[in-house]
C-alpha cells in the first residue's frame, strides 16, 4: 500500500495529508515540489531513496555532499537533514581560478537563497585542490557522499587527496557513499579517466589507500545498455547529449550511464 500510494504522488503529484503521512521522510523530500519535473525525472536513473538507504542515510546524521554541483541530490538531502540533521555541502572555492566553477558555485549559492526554508542549514565548505580540504570539521561526520566525481580528481592527479579529506572528515565508524560511471573490467584503467568511466577496482584501491575498508556494492544504479565506447565518453550520453542531435534517439535510449555503488567504512 506504502509503495502505491509513494507512485501515486509521484506521478499524479496527488498530495492529500493522508497521502503524506503514508510516505517516509525521505520519500516526500525526493517528491517535493521544490524539485523539478526534469529533475524527477531523472530518478529513474539515478535512484535516490534505493542508493540513500543502501548508504545507510538517517536524517539524524550529520552528511557531507562533495562537489553537489547544481545540487541535484542537495535538492532531497536538506529537506530531509533540516529539522534533526546536518548538511554539510563541500563546494568549489570562491576563488576558485576556473570560470566554470565560479559559475557553478555561483548557481549554488543563488539556489539556497531562493529556497532559505529548504536549504537555510545547509553550511557550505571547499573542497577545493590542491589547498582547500576543509570539507567539514575532522572526525564529526557519519557519512561522506559523492555523486560522479571520482573520474573529476584523478583528471587532476588529485583523486588521492580528496580521498584523504573525506576520511579526515569522517567519525570512526562512518560510511564513505561513491557512485561513480562504471568502466568495463576488460578495459586498462586510464589514470586520468579521459572517458569519465572508472573502474570499481581502481575506486576500491583509491578507497583502501585512504585508510578505508570495504564494505559493500549494489547494482542499483547499474544499466546494462551502457556500452561505456563512445565517441565523447560518458558526456555522449543523456543527461549531456554531448554529439547534440547526432544519433539523439540512440543515446536517450541508452539512457544515463552504468554506475557503481559503493560503500567504504572509516575503521
């Protein structure tokens, strides 16, 4: 009944109290108005309320986001963090050198100023390489999340790093959360990750590096359609449609890329 009456709001946005009270926390965040018809609409790939609870995410918890971007998965983890938890959102420098991540800061900010009841707490940090890791105080956090972002840090050479920052963060016993483009096992790994896929062994051994230990992986933000050879990497596919209209139809029906999902526990 749970479940019907979650599908029900989803697609008929069908929002009585008695309808509410039926669905968890974090399922009426991920239905929020707040949210936008092209960002729910992405859920199907992306699985938010499956890959939260695979991290093990309780709105009790203090959680950073790394580089949340536009704040896609910010847009459902402060409204559900609000009222008894902690968002920490580690973003780009203001003084960042790059015009795309003052751009992408700059939307960031404006977000949560439009939004101060859904965003008013959320306490924005850097993470910044190679000399800004400050991501939120050492050893408060019970999850460290990050969404697509591993492939960014080893283009820089500074995948290690980062991943030394967010164990600094963490309390022992806290879950590092990595979903991440899945490259293909029978590929060499490229160093740099030119393509935007990774794959789970070299995430794994970034993870262990940085004092990690494994914990599990899932397959809920596996697509099988992926066939990880394209000629603009993973940005061929949707959401970034990066050859435009060339073979448009073919790529949407991909759909967005095989990802890994991954947890790791600060011992």
């Amino acid at each position: 009944m749970k479940k019907f009456l979650w599908m029900l709001l989803l697609v008929t946005g069908f929002s009585s109290v008695q309808a509410k009270d039926n669905l968890t926390d974090l399922q009426q965040a991920i239905a929020g108005k707040h949210r936008s018809a092209e960002h729910k609409n992405r859920d199907k790939y992306r699985h938010p309320e499956q890959t939260l609870a695979f991290f093990d995410v309780r709105n009790t918890m203090s959680v950073v986001e790394v580089w949340p971007g536009e704040g896609w998965y910010t847009e459902i983890l402060a409204p559900y963090l609000k009222n008894k938890g902690k968002l920490y959102a580690a973003h780009f420098s203001p003084d960042a050198d790059l015009p795309y991540r003052k751009k992408s800061l700059d939307e960031f900010v404006k977000k949560l100023h439009q939004h101060p009841h859904l965003y008013g707490k959320v306490k924005l940090t850097v993470l910044q390489p190679p000399s800004l890791w400050q991501i939120a105080p050492d050893r408060s956090a019970d999850r460290v999340l990050t969404f697509r972002n591993v492939h960014n840090w080893m283009r820089n050479d500074q995948a290690a790093s980062v991943f030394s920052a967010m164990y600094k963060a963490l309390k022992p016993g806290g879950i590092l959360g990595v979903v991440e483009h899945r490259n293909s096992t029978v590929k060499p790994q490229d160093t740099q990750a030119l393509s935007g896929y990774v794959s789970e062994d070299y995430v794994i051994a970034l993870a262990r590096n940085a004092g990690f230990e494994f914990l599990a992986k899932s397959e809920i933000n596996a697509n099988d359609k992926d066939t990880k050879n394209y000629p603009e990497g993973v940005w061929t596919l949707p959401p970034s449609l990066k050859l435009k209209d060339k073979d448009r139809e073919k790529y949407l029906s991909i759909g967005e890329s095989d990802r890994m999902t991954i947890k790791f526990i600060k011992p």
